[in-house]
C-alpha cells in the first residue's frame, strides 16, 4: 500500500504574496473604527491632561533628556496616525 502524500494548506493572501514584499496587518472596518475611536480618546487625554500627567509623561520620555519634546511628539503623532486613519476610513466606506 503507497501512503497517499499530504494535501497541501490552503494558500492565503498573506502566503502567495512575493517574500520581497512588505507584511501587512489588514484590519476589518469595524476594527479600524475602534482602533480610530481609541487614538481619539488617547490624542484627547494627552492635550487635556494636567501638568502633573504632562510632567510624568515627560520623565518617563526623558531618556536622551528631552522628555518634554518626546511627549510633544507623542501627542503630535497619536494625532496623525489617527487622522490618517479617519481619512483611509471614510475612502473605504462612504
């Protein structure tokens, strides 16, 4: 008796994409949505925090003794990344 071989996996998107190619994270509508609500509220408490907030924020940023500019940076790019995907959110879903 000749053992059958193996059925090979089904391929996925992320398999028969080229190994050159950069790997995505794809997330579904809703996901993106939540992620975009969290980035708001986190963007949100970051500009209406407190000086004390603001001031530990900073000294844990404070690694190469800028912390107040790292956290001005955070906040900065929280922002962004949330605009941007409000942005890709209303393209994709009209």
């Amino acid at each position: 008796m000749t053992p059958t071989p193996p059925t090979p996996a089904p391929t996925t998107a992320a398999q028969s994409t080229p190994a050159s190619a950069d790997p995505a994270v794809v997330l579904d509508l809703d996901e993106a949505a939540d992620l975009v609500a969290l980035l708001d509220v986190i963007e949100d408490w970051l500009l209406h925090a407190d000086d004390d907030a603001q001031a530990d924020l900073a000294g844990f940023l404070d690694g190469s003794g800028h912390g107040h500019l790292a956290a001005a940076g955070l906040i900065t790019t929280v922002g962004h990344a949330s605009l941007a995907l409000h942005r890709r959110l209303r393209k994709a879903n009209p």
